[in-house]
C-alpha cells in the first residue's frame, strides 16, 4: 500500500469513530441521550449501564437472553456503535457490543491499562455466565479480545479477530504521540483522543506481556484481515499462526482490499462465518 493510501486509510478511520465517540459525549453532557435510546430501542437494541464495585461502563445488548451470545470490542478510538452493521442483523445470536472504558459515556477517564481490563473481564463474565461467548475484537480490541481469551477461556467458546494488531513489534509510538501528552497539544485535543494516544502509547506494552500467554488460547480462532489495511500491518496474521500454538483451529477470512474498517465493509462475510 503506498503512504498516501495508508495515510488516508488512518485519518479515515480515526475521523469517523473519534465522530461517533463525540455524538455520544454530547448526547450525555447535554442530557439527550434519551435521542439515542429512543433510536436504539426502535430497532430493539436496548443500552445498558454497567456497575461494579465503582467500575462503570455501558454495552449495548440485542436478542433473547437464551441465545448464543456475541461480545463485541472496538479499537481505539470507538465505541460500541462501531458494531451498528451487526447489531442492526442479530440473526439468531445475543449480540453485546460495549463501550470501552474511557469511551463510554459514564466512564471517560484517563486508560487504566489493567483496571480497564478488569472492567472487560468482569462483563464478560456476567453476560457469558450461563454460555461461553463468541469474542469478537477489531483492531486493539482484538488484542484486549486474545487477552480475555487467555484470561477467561471457560468464558471464551471462540475468538474473532478483525485487522486486529498483536505483533508488538509492529507497533511503533511517535514522537509527537508523547508531545501531545503535554501542552499545548494536549489542549488542541478532544478527551476521546487523549484517551486514544493513551491507550497507542499503552498498547505495546500491553502486548509485550500478553505474548507468553498466547499459547494458553484454546478455542478456535477466526482472522479477519484486508492486505491493503493501512493501520494495522497484514503481517499480524503470520504473527497469530505462529504463536496461538495451542488453539484448536485457525481459520482464515483474507482480503485483498477493504482497509482497517473490514469489520464494517465486509461484515455480511463475518455475520455468515459467525453463523456457520
């Protein structure tokens, strides 16, 4: 892919969940959000709030409770819109799509890489108490997805990963991430994309960790990935065969073209592979 077309992948992306992010602030601190609920209800989507102990975030939820349940992670930035093509077509599944914390409406704080992990693994295992999950992370989420999947695998029955980046060499913090950490740049931007450049600068580190843990990973594991993907380099599906060493399968959905938001361009594909 040449740099201009990575670029414009990049600032694609990051302008249209850093939007979504900000409708949802906005709707919160102007005291509307009952507009979005209105919305989400129209189409049977209901919007949750999450509580433990202090540890606060929202999700949204479709389909009856007896059905297999889906779990949804977004990158960063995101939200749980992000997976608006799937929760509008439940089909036969119990779909939870959640606000990561620091981008939820109830729970913009500043990343706490651990806490915010707790607060994941804790949802995960109320809404998957009674059936283990189908994980479905994009991007860093599915990092944070391969995570609960090593930490919580009798809550794990398979595993999804859209142009998910796990190969922590690939990863590279710029110099102007850690200048936008101080003034006068960290005033030029949004809390959401504070919290982004947090969790970017995090995120290697996070991985580091995370790779010894990899071959703890036993049920089957689906990648999702575009070779024109211009945030998330494609050699992340050889890093994955590699070290899932102890998954029972890795099945493949590959991409010549359809760039980081595959989750959204090619989500008829992912919906069909979730059903069969």
């Amino acid at each position: 892919m040449s740099a201009g077309k990575s670029c414009k992948d990049a600032f694609n992306w990051s302008l249209a969940q850093a939007s979504a992010c900000f409708l949802r602030a906005f709707l919160a601190d102007w005291g509307v959000e009952h507009i979005l609920r209105a919305v989400l209800k129209s189409r049977g989507i209901v919007l949750n709030a999450f509580d433990s102990a202090g540890q606060k975030t929202t999700f949204l939820t479709i389909g009856p409770m007896e059905a297999q349940p889906v779990f949804f992670l977004h990158g960063t930035p995101g939200s749980a819109l992000s997976w608006w093509p799937y929760l509008n077509n439940p089909g036969n599944f119990r779909m939870i799509a959640v606000d990561r914390p620091g981008f939820s409406p109830i729970n913009r704080a500043f990343p706490d890489p651990v806490g915010d992990m707790e607060i994941l693994a804790l949802l995960l295992r109320k809404t998957a108490e009674t059936r283990p999950a189908i994980v479905v992370g994009h991007s860093m989420g599915g990092g944070l997805a391969a995570k609960l999947a090593a930490d919580c695998p009798q809550h794990v029955k398979n595993l999804v990963l859209i142009g998910a980046s796990l190969d922590p060499s690939l990863e590279q913090v710029k110099p102007v991430q850690y200048a936008a950490r101080k003034a006068p740049l960290k005033f030029l931007m949004t809390r959401t994309t504070r919290n982004s450049n947090e969790e970017l600068i995090n995120y290697p580190d996070l991985l580091r960790d995370l790779q010894p843990d990899l071959k703890k990973i036993h049920c089957p594991v689906l990648i999702v990935h575009a070779r024109d993907d211009g945030l998330v380099p494609y050699e992340n599906v050889k890093f994955i065969k590699e070290q899932f060493t102890g998954t029972r399968s890795i099945s493949e959905i590959l991409y010549d073209s359809g760039g980081h938001a595959v989750n959204a361009s090619k989500y008829k594909d992912i919906l069909a592979a979730l059903e069969g």
